[in-house]
C-alpha cells in the first residue's frame, strides 16, 4: 500500500500508549504535530511528534490507521497521562 505523504508541522493521529512496565509514559491518542520525519531503511519513514520528542513513530503503518484513529479521537488532541502507582512502574 502506497503510504500518505507527510511534512513537518502536519497534524496526524496517534493511538493510546498504555504501559504496564512505566506507566509515567501513559499517552492519550489523538491528534499531534509532527516536528521531524527521517527516511530508515528498507523504505521506512519515521516521524515524531511534539508531544513526545523522544518517541518515533513508523509512518508506513500509522498511515494505514489514520482514518481508523480519526473516527476513534475526533477533534481530540493527544495528550500525557501518566501513571505513577509503583505497581505501573517497575522499569524504572
């Protein structure tokens, strides 16, 4: 499947990230902007977000899921929710 273009400062929808590990890294999907894309290997585009710099996302299947997430979140933005019971946060 042929993958939708993107440019920095595109606003694109990312999913839930719920983690049982480290939880203090809970996010809310729903709609970011992208701050960086590179171009990996094998074809691949990563980008990632202002909402979490550190965190990169595969573009070739976060595109597939677009329409699905946007139906899910709507107009909401993406956001942080951590978690910090210590039971969430045996990584760390």
């Amino acid at each position: 499947m042929k993958i939708k273009k993107i440019k920095i400062g595109d606003i694109i929808y990312i999913d839930t990230e719920l983690h049982v590990s480290h939880g203090i890294d809970d996010i809310i999907g729903g709609k970011t902007k992208v701050t960086k894309i590179e171009k990996g290997e094998n074809g691949r585009v990563w980008v990632w977000t202002e909402l979490d710099p550190s965190t990169q996302y595969n573009w070739n299947m976060l595109s597939e899921e677009q329409e699905k997430l946007k139906k899910e979140f709507g107009d909401s933005w993406a956001y942080t929710k951590p978690d910090y019971r210590p039971e969430f946060n045996s990584f760390y």
